[in-house]
C-alpha cells in the first residue's frame, strides 16, 4: 500500500514538470513554470519562456512576435466584492458648510397694541336694498369704476356705482342695478383686445362697453 501512494506521488510530480526545450512560462501562459531535473526555466522574451539545460546549451528558436489571439487573463481568486443596493456611499464634504450671519437690516419692534381706525361706511345701500358689498375697483381716466353686490332683500344681484373722483364722493354716488347678473364681481380691462371684462365666480363673464 506505501509503495503503491509514493508511486501515485512521483507520478504527478512527473505529470506536473515540463520537459526538455518545453514552454514553461511567459504572458497568458496558465500551466506550470518547472522543468524537469538538469532544466531551467529561461524567459526568451515577454511570450515565451521554455525549459533550458542548467549547463547551458542551444535551445531551439523561440517565437519572436505576440500570438494571434490575446492570452486571457486569469481572474483574481478573491474579486473585490461590489457595494450592495441597499447601502448608499458616504459623501463627505470637502469644505466645511459656511452658517450665515442674518441682517438686521428692516427688522423693528412691533407694538404691544394694534389699534386701526375708520372712516365709516363708505357707501349704504339705497333703493331699499338690504346690503351693499363685494366691491370692485379700478381707477379710469382719474375716476373711480366701481361694482359690487347687492341684496335686494330676495335675490342677490350686481350693481354698478357712478364714476367718481374722491373716496368721499362715493357716498352720494347713483347706484345702478345691472342687466345681468354677477355678485362678488371682478373688474379688469383686457388690453389685446381694448375691452372691459367683469368676472363673477357665479355666472359667466361680461363684457363691458367702452
């Protein structure tokens, strides 16, 4: 049984060296770099390197240029492991964040009490209507165009006030009921087409004569 295991040993010992004159080495080259006894593995160039006598001697000619193909190369044992998708990297800032200095620059005291003043109404409702509110405003040719809603008592409806110069003058301003209906009224001039247009959030939208 002894003789039988160191004969399987010399035998891949055998197996596992490069005879005479034999590659032993050089780029993409994958099998083993020792010669067998009284040889030396010699490096002929990048390529190639073969089995030479250890007391010299004249090997055959070696390849002088690269193969054909591109030998491949070996993949590492241990292959750096790739960062799971469930961890993020860590960025670290190069330059330290900067905090802000706030101005104080507008900033005042405010009072420990509000108080605001009025003039009063500037307008009551008139031909016996109830209310008079919602108003819209927009200053035409130096005067005031005001609109509003009124509450007749049974219907909401819209009402259109005289043009007038001063707040004070709105008082005695005429309060005229329009044709159509368009309480909280909203009144702009559209420039493209050189109109008035007063809009309402409950009924469509009208167009005013210049």
């Amino acid at each position: 049984m002894k003789v039988a295991t160191i004969s399987a040993f010399l035998l891949g010992a055998a197996y596992a060296q490069n005879g005479a004159w034999q590659q032993c080495g050089g780029k993409g080259f994958t099998g083993t770099t020792t010669c067998v006894s009284g040889f030396t593995c010699s490096a002929q160039n990048e390529w190639y390197s073969q089995c030479v006598p250890s007391n010299g001697g004249s090997p055959p000619s070696a390849p002088s240029s690269a193969p054909s193909s591109a030998p491949t190369t070996a993949k590492p044992l241990n292959p750096t492991p790739k960062p799971s998708s469930s961890s993020s990297p860590t960025v670290v800032p190069t330059n330290a964040p900067t905090t802000a200095t706030p101005s104080t620059t507008g900033f005042c005291d405010l009072p420990t009490t509000l108080k605001w003043t009025s003039t009063g109404p500037l307008a009551q409702p008139q031909h016996g209507w109830v209310s008079l509110k919602d108003f819209t405003n927009v200053v035409y040719n130096g005067k005031h165009l005001v609109y509003g809603s009124v509450y007749t008592g049974t219907k909401y409806v819209s009402t259109g006030i005289s043009p007038f110069t001063n707040w004070s003058d709105m008082a005695t301003a005429t309060q005229n009921i329009m044709p159509f209906s368009a309480p909280a009224p909203t009144l702009f001039f559209f420039s493209p087409n050189n109109i008035w247009v007063l809009a309402s959030p409950t009924a469509p939208a009208r167009i005013l004569p210049t």
